[in-house]
C-alpha cells in the first residue's frame, strides 16, 4: 500500500499536531543520521514529535496500515547507524517525550521518558544522593536510546550495562497497542522475560515510551590511579589481579600510546607524566575507584597502587581531582578524537577480559597485513576493546573489519559490546553469526511486527 508524503502529513498532523510533524525543508540536518562514519545522512519523508504514548501508538497504527518504514530516535548519539531514517520512511524522534516522571527514592527506582537525557537524569537525582550508574561516554545521549541499544560504558565493570538496571518498559508495538513488562520490581520470574527481550533490539520490536531504571546510593568519594606500562600485555595481565583483589574498582580503562596522546591533546590536558615514560610507555591502565568513607578509599588506592607497582607498572600516578576529571573527559573524547584525525570506522568488539591479549595481537597482525593503522582504547575490565580502523580503500576496510569481528568471536566474544549492530555492522554480523539463531531472531521480529516497519535494515539487514 503506498501512500504520498503530503497524505501521510496531513494524517500524523491529525494526530500530534501540525506543529509536531517535520517535512521537507523544516527536517533537521541532526534527524538524517547519527555518528556512524560510515552510513550516509538519509532524509525521510516526515519527522513526528510526539508528545505522549498514545500519540506514538496512534503515529505507528497510521504506518502499520500504510507500511511507512519508522525509524525511533533519541539524541541521535549512536554510532552504528541505527537511527538512520530511510528516504521513503519517517522519524518518530522523542525530544518531546523527555519527562522524568517519577524519582521513588523509596523502591531505588526513577521512571523516565525516552527523551531524558543522562545528564539531565543525573542533575535530577544529586540532590536525592542518589544516581542510575550507567555512563556511555556521551552524557547527552538518551535513555531512549541507551534502552535501545543496551549501552555500556566505563562503569560496567562494577555496576554492569543498561540490560541489568531496566527493571521494567512501556512500549508501543507497530499495531499500536501498549505493552508494560515488569516494573517496580526487581526480580520477575513470571512467563517470558519482554523487558529484556526489547532492551538491545535497536528500536526493531517496539518503541519505549517509558523504561524503569534501578538507582544506587551515590558514593561521594573518588579516585583515580593512572599507571603506565611497557605493553599492552602487562596492562591486561594486570586487570584480573586488580579484581581480584576485592576493591571493586568503579573503571579498568586501558588506553594505548598514540590515543593517550592524542586525547589528552584534545583536551588540553597534561598530566604531568615525565617525557622518559611518556616516549617508552606502550599503554596506561586507568584505574577509578570509589566509595561512601573517605578513609576506606585511601586505604584502597594506596592499595592499588602498590599492587599496581608490584604488576610491574613504570610508575603509579594518583591524580588529583582536576586532573583525574580531566583524564575521564579524554578518555570519553576517544571517538571525536578518532573522527578529528581521519577514522575511517570503529570497532566495539567485546571478548572475555583474559583472551583481551589474544585479540590485540590478532589486532596487530590484521593492521600489517592490510597495510593499515588500528588504534584504541577500551573498557579493560570487562574486556570491551574500542579501536578505530584507519584505512580510507572500502575494499580493505571492509576485509579487516571482517577479519576482527571474526577474530573476536572465534576467542568466544562478539561483534558489539555496546555500540549495537545497526545498519553498519548488520552485514558482519549475518555473514558471521549461527544461522539458526539468526532465524530465530527473525521469527521473534516477525512475531512483534509482522509488517517490517520497525528500522528495516537494522540488525538483520
């Protein structure tokens, strides 16, 4: 069934308002992309605002009927595509929808709008002493799309990803009726499990309107411990003995020589790091830590520094605030950084954190075979390895990115830790992944919308 683009107006104006409903000209630059390198701006046909849930079940009743693609967007901070709208779609983009609706400081529990940002979540809740701990190095992304994608970030090695905060969902399928899966509740073991079925799914099953999100005491005291070493070997060498040691560390980042540099650059930021470790250290493992006593977390840092000396780190740093801010910052900067200076793509791909070597080596072997340059930084604790892939020939790169996800899932790992598959990483990922569990994903998309209106393209090509 085809429909024209003034029609199809016309009718989401009659649900959310004239007002509400983008088309030609008035369509944003930011609504026809998000920050893949490698997918092309794509403008759709309308771009819908809409202001509440049954203003996005009535929006996609109207393209379920009329078999318009939709694409859901959030802050569009994404970098696999997935929010890329197709040019004979629309955006349904929830910037309308950015309520905090409820902070229950009672059950831990804040019930958010897809549009809420992280910041804005995180200024809502300092003042309750609280904070939902999930951090991707983009503090304006959305939940919406954090939701969407399963974000993750520094912090997962201690409190884990967006899948274990999201306590329960409401969503609107692409026949329009609303679904609630779980709640308030923390535990459900009652038929199967929707919430997390739809957390990760790249905006293919349903559109969240509001996502139940686990909060934690905040801690008020931290600390940062930078240690250089001559090899990436000796820094992941080091990650299992300093989780092993009980302190719990808040962050276990390794970044590499040339994205030390390069990010701290960026930042305008200098350690202080004498020159003679600057020009031999290979790598720095960066060590946050955090607690509710001040005292208890001195005892800790001393600690780690000194186990940090004994793993043979060249020298131990414990920053001050500014400077371990500062770090933090360039650390999250690493994609803009990589995009500044002429990245062709990037990488997620997570691994178990002890086969973290392995892969860097396989890394290292792909790089001189084809000629090209690969460099990073990663989550070191749970063995989430961030690299970006210089190498402008499409060919070639195409071929080592091929080679590194397979490298990565031959050590038991996957393609993405957090990024999402969207419509960059898709193909890999159907060339690569057990085709029964790709027929099965299809099926369970089928079952949820029967039509393929939901991001076609995303996830399963």
């Amino acid at each position: 069934m085809t429909i024209e683009t003034a029609e199809l107006v016309d009718l989401l104006a009659g649900v959310v308002g004239a007002d509400n409903v983008l088309s030609g000209e008035a369509i944003k630059d930011d609504h026809t992309h998000d920050e893949a390198l490698t997918a092309a701006p794509q403008r759709p046909r309308a771009v819908v605002l809409p202001g509440s849930t049954d203003e996005v079940a009535a929006a996609l009743r109207i393209a379920d009927e009329r078999r318009v693609p939709v694409t859901a967007r959030g802050a569009g901070t994404g970098m696999s595509g997935a929010c890329t709208p197709r040019p004979d779609g629309i955006v349904v983009a929830f910037e309308r929808m950015a309520a905090i609706v409820e902070v229950d400081t009672e059950n831990f529990i804040a019930v958010v709008e897809p549009g809420v940002q992280l910041d804005q979540l995180d200024e809502a809740l300092l003042p309750h002493g609280l904070v939902y701990p999930v951090f991707p190095g983009e503090y304006s992304a959305s939940l919406g799309g954090n939701v969407s994608t399963n974000a993750g970030g520094m912090r997962a090695v201690k409190y884990g990803v967006t899948r274990h905060h999201v306590t329960g969902l409401e969503a609107v399928l692409p026949s329009g009726e609303v679904i609630q899966c779980g709640g308030k509740v923390v535990k459900v073991s009652t038929g199967y499990d929707l919430t997390q079925l739809v957390v990760g799914s790249e905006g293919t099953l349903a559109l969240v309107t509001k996502a139940y999100l686990k909060l934690y005491p905040r801690a008020p005291h931290q600390a940062t411990v930078l240690a250089p070493f001559t090899s990436l070997e000796a820094v992941t060498a080091a990650v299992p003995e300093i989780v092993r040691s009980g302190v719990g560390p808040l962050i276990l980042e390794y970044i590499d020589m040339l994205t030390m540099a390069a990010a701290t650059a960026y930042v305008g930021l200098d350690l202080g790091i004498p020159d003679v470790v600057k020009e031999t250290a290979l790598a720095y493992l960066v060590v946050g830590l955090e607690s509710t006593h001040g005292d208890r977390l001195e005892v800790d840092t001393q600690a780690v520094a000194e186990q940090l000396a004994d793993l043979g780190a060249m020298d131990v740093y414990v920053l001050p605030p500014g400077a371990a801010a500062g770090l933090i910052d360039a650390r999250e900067k690493a994609f803009w950084v990589a995009k500044a200076n002429g990245a062709d793509d990037i990488i997620d791909v997570v691994v178990p954190r002890a086969a973290v070597p392995a892969f860097m080596a396989r890394v290292s072997e792909i790089a001189s075979d084809n000629g090209s340059w690969i460099a990073g930084c990663g989550h070191a604790g749970d063995g989430n390895v961030h690299m970006a892939v210089f190498q402008p020939d499409a060919e070639v790169r195409g071929r080592i990115m091929h080679e590194l996800f397979a490298a990565g899932m031959a050590l038991g790992g996957a393609i993405s830790g957090e990024h999402g598959l969207g419509t960059e990483k898709a193909g890999y990922f159907l060339e690569l992944e057990d085709p029964a569990k790709i027929a099965l994903m299809r099926r369970i998309k089928a079952a949820f919308d029967p039509h393929g209106i939901l991001n076609p393209g995303t996830m399963l090509g």
